[in-house]
C-alpha cells in the first residue's frame, strides 16, 4: 500500500503544463487536450484499493462510518451492472494544492474499483474561475458522462450546469456548492456548521479578543458560510472577527496578510481562524517569525501536513477536518450510480444520507465536520493512516 501512494504523490507532483494523462481500466495511459491555451492539470488514476476497515476501528471518533455504509449501498445497488458503453467522468478540484490529495486519491480508487476513467482536474491559471468555467465548458461540449466539481463562485457556473443537464450530464458539486442551480447533489460538509464549530473552538481556547480571517475566494459558498458561521457563534461574545483578508489562493498573499495583520493589530489581535487549507501554514509562519507562539492563536481549517506540523509544535491549537478523501471516492461512486440507475434511483438510496435544504431539497450528502486539537491528534492519524492518507 505504501509503495502504491508513495508513487500516487509523485505521479501527483509532477503533472503540470496543459493537459497531462488519462488512464483506461487496463492502465495505460494517453494524451489528452482538454483546454486550448490555458495550463490544466489533469490525470487519471488506478490505485490500490482502500485499507480494509480492520484497519480503522469503529470506535475511532474520526472514522466516518455512515460514508463507508453509503458507498457500500451504492456498490450493493449496481452490483454486476456496467456503466453505459463509453462512459467517462470528471473530478474538477478549485486549484492544485496538497488539500486536494486526499480527494485524488479517492477518485483513483473509485475509478479503479469501477473500471470506469475519472479525470482529475484542477485550473491553474491566475484567474481560476474563469479557467474553471471554460474547462467545465469543456467537459459538457465533449460529452462527459458526468462531472463533479469545487465551485469557485457560487453562482457563474448556473448556466452550463443547465446546459449540460438538458443534454443529460450528470452535474455534482463537491468541497464549495453551485446553490440553486441544476446540480443534482452536493457532496461535502455544512460550511455554516464548519464555521461555528471554528468559532466554538476560539471562544473555548482564546475566550476574548480580536481575531483575523485569512480567506481564498470572497465568492465561493464555501467561504461565505464559513465566514457566517464564526460571526453568528461570535455575536454577543467578547470575541470579534474583525476582517477577513482575501488572498485568491496565493499562498504568499497570505503570509502577507497575516504578516500585516499582526503589525496592524499588536498585542491586540488574540488569533487567526483560516477559512482554505493553506492559510493556515501562512499563519502559522507569521506567528513564529514574530515570536508568538502560544500568544497569537490559530484555529485553522483543514489538516495539511503542514498544519499538523505546526499543530505539533504548539502554533495551531485547533483544526477544523473536512472528509476530502471521501469528496473523491463518494464522487465516483455517485455518478456511476447515476449513469447506471439514474439520478432519481441513485437519489432515493442516499436518501438517508441527505440533508434537508428547504427550497432545494435533499440534495446534501453531508460529508461531516472533524474538530482536532492536540490531545485528538494521534487519534485523527491513526484513521487518516486506516485509509492509506497523510491529511485531508
């Protein structure tokens, strides 16, 4: 198993420039022009199936059985039957960064275990929306059977989401919803909830003060409740959100920011809540190249390496987990059903699964929310170990 992700991670490091590899059920490879003249990064992958859950015990608070138990019903539903003849689906990540790991290691599985290709994607251009659109452009205009992606603004991709729905794609969002358009499900944690549980973390560990958001993208539904999340625990608190500082996914924008933040605010700024997996490292070296250690707190989202690194060394105090691996696998799984049973059978056996989101229905497979600190640490390796992962 370790020989396998060991050469997954760097089959992963080393895709760049256009489009890159697409790998067929025997596993060979091709070349694959996806988008004209913007850089893509894109690779298929077979790798080895998921450790066996006597790996991961149930009782381990961090093992997410309920997904496990989804995956397994999707997999009893279309047992023996093949998805449609030529059959091909997409997983299109918001940006190329080690958060996505987990996800592409998920999606590998999945496309292993179905036989079925499953490109992973992700823009790397400097205007990733638009890069995202024309690529999601892209996938509906060369007839995918399915495509799942992280919106970067909730709202632009609403019409080819239509489009390509009207000519019978399957249409999933993952990680950062497309709210009110014609996506058939999203898969991925509430970020309100996300957002609340970082805020109770900061209200138990910090108690008062002023407190710095270190964020991506300002559009993305993913940011936006995380942001509403904290401001609605903090309401009535002696604790404040005081601004929430945009970096567009450049991980030295946020170093900036957090640099600036504490020479803007001094012994007055209590901590940091980081909304993307990144700005959470960024924060964590600013505090240490200020000699803060321990003074200025950091309750960040996601769990990179990084971040535990730094949460080992005592500069992060609280991680808030989102299941990644299981946006990729769930994915997978998710539209092969479709394709097989179609969207509204696949719906009706996740519904158990589902959140109720009031006008749009049950259409969130809510994915769930991880809170680590130091004490639960070990704890969260040993299952991220259980599934053959280093961080999600």
């Amino acid at each position: 198993m370790k020989h396998h992700l060991r050469t997954f991670l760097l089959a992963l490091m080393a895709v760049t420039l256009l489009s890159l590899v697409a790998c067929s059920s025997g596993g060979q490879t091709t070349v694959e022009t996806v988008v004209e003249t913007v850089t893509v990064v894109q690779t298929v992958v077979a790798t080895a199936a998921a450790p066996e859950a006597a790996t991961a015990p149930e009782n381990n608070p961090y093992r997410p059985n309920e997904l496990f138990t989804a995956v397994a019903d999707l997999k009893a539903a279309t047992a023996g039957q093949s998805a449609p003849a030529g059959s091909k689906f997409a997983f299109l990540a918001n940006n190329l960064s080690p958060f996505w790991t987990a996800a592409q290691i998920g999606v590998g599985r999945a496309s292993s275990e179905l036989g079925v290709p499953i490109a992973f994607q992700a823009p790397t251009a400097s205007d990733l929306l638009s890069q995202q659109l024309s690529m999601l452009e892209t996938f509906v205009n060369d007839g995918y059977t399915g495509v799942t992606f992280s919106a970067i603004d909730r709202e632009a991709p609403a019409s080819i989401i239509e489009r390509a729905v009207g000519q019978g794609t399957i249409m999933l969002t993952m990680d950062s919803d497309a709210t009110g358009s014609d996506r058939a499900m999203y898969i991925g944690m509430s970020d309100y909830d996300a957002g609340r549980a970082a805020a109770e973390a900061a209200l138990e560990i910090i108690g008062e003060g002023k407190v710095v958001g270190l964020v991506g993208f300002a559009t993305a539904q993913n940011a936006q409740d995380r942001i509403r999340g904290v401001n609605d625990v903090f309401a009535g608190t002696k604790m404040e959100l005081v601004e929430v500082l945009i970096d567009d996914i450049k991980p030295e924008v946020a170093l900036s920011n957090a640099q600036t933040s504490i020479q803007k605010y001094g012994d007055d700024l209590a901590g940091f809540i980081t909304f993307y997996s990144y700005d959470g490292p960024a924060a964590c070296q600013a505090i240490k190249q200020a000699g803060l250690i321990g003074q200025v707190k950091l309750i960040a989202f996601d769990a990179e390496p990084e971040t535990q690194a730094c949460m080992e060394e005592g500069v992060v105090q609280a991680m808030i987990g989102q299941r990644v691996y299981f946006y990729g696998y769930l994915a997978g799984y998710v539209m092969h059903a479709m394709s097989v049973l179609g969207v509204e059978k696949t719906m009706e056996i996740l519904a158990p699964y589902l959140d109720d989101l009031g006008d749009e229905g049950k259409i969130r497979l809510n994915t769930g929310v991880d809170v680590i600190k130091a004490e639960s640490l070990d704890l969260y390796k040993q299952y991220l170990d259980s599934v053959g992962i280093a961080s999600q």
